[in-house]
C-alpha cells in the first residue's frame, strides 16, 4: 500500500472552524501537527486508533495560527488517513511532545 498523498494544496477542502485563531500560550514558531485517528482506507471492520503526523508544519505567528498552514496540514492528514471529516475544531498544545493535536469534524 502507498503512503503517498496526492492534493491540490491551492485550494482546500478543510475549514477553520476553533473559537478563536489566538494560540494561547503557544510560543511563535512552526509546529508539528499529529491527529489519533483510525485508518479509514482500510476495508476492515477491525477499529484501532493509530497516531498520524505531518510533515507540513503548522505556523504561529504574533500569537494566532497561521489558518493557511493549519488548513494545508490538517487536510494532508485527512488524506493520510482516509478520513471524510472537514472542520478543524481544536488545535490543542502537547507540552511533553512540543508538537500540536489535531481535533477534526465531519
């Protein structure tokens, strides 16, 4: 199986859809964006959680997200792991992992 993910990053089927886009007590910087998600590609009936990253960091700057960095890299992890959910609800700060968890919405 190919873990390649083909996309057309100009336009993006993903919506920012968090409260607000303040990072709150998230330094300035780029950030590793992982979800928990089963693999929905799979024809199984099987149901595990696997951890899915992304190459394409997620941007903070003056301390708000950078949406076009969160749509790109949250839509290269939806492809990744088959899923068909579109809104990013929540953007949460892994202080141990220095790294960004993904919540996604159909």
């Amino acid at each position: 199986m190919s873990n390649v993910v083909n996309a057309d990053w100009s336009t993006s089927r993903m919506v920012f859809d968090c409260e607000s886009k303040k990072a709150m007590g998230i330094a300035d910087g780029s950030y590793e964006l992982r979800t928990n998600m089963a693999d929905y590609r799979l024809d199984t009936d099987d149901f595990f959680l696997m951890q899915w990253a992304t190459g394409y960091p997620v941007v903070v700057k003056n301390g708000e997200f950078d949406i076009p960095s969160v749509l790109k890299a949250s839509q290269h992890l939806m492809d990744a792991c088959g899923y068909h959910g579109r809104y990013v609800e929540q953007l949460i700060y892994n202080y141990e992992g220095d790294y960004l968890e993904l919540t996604v919405g159909s």
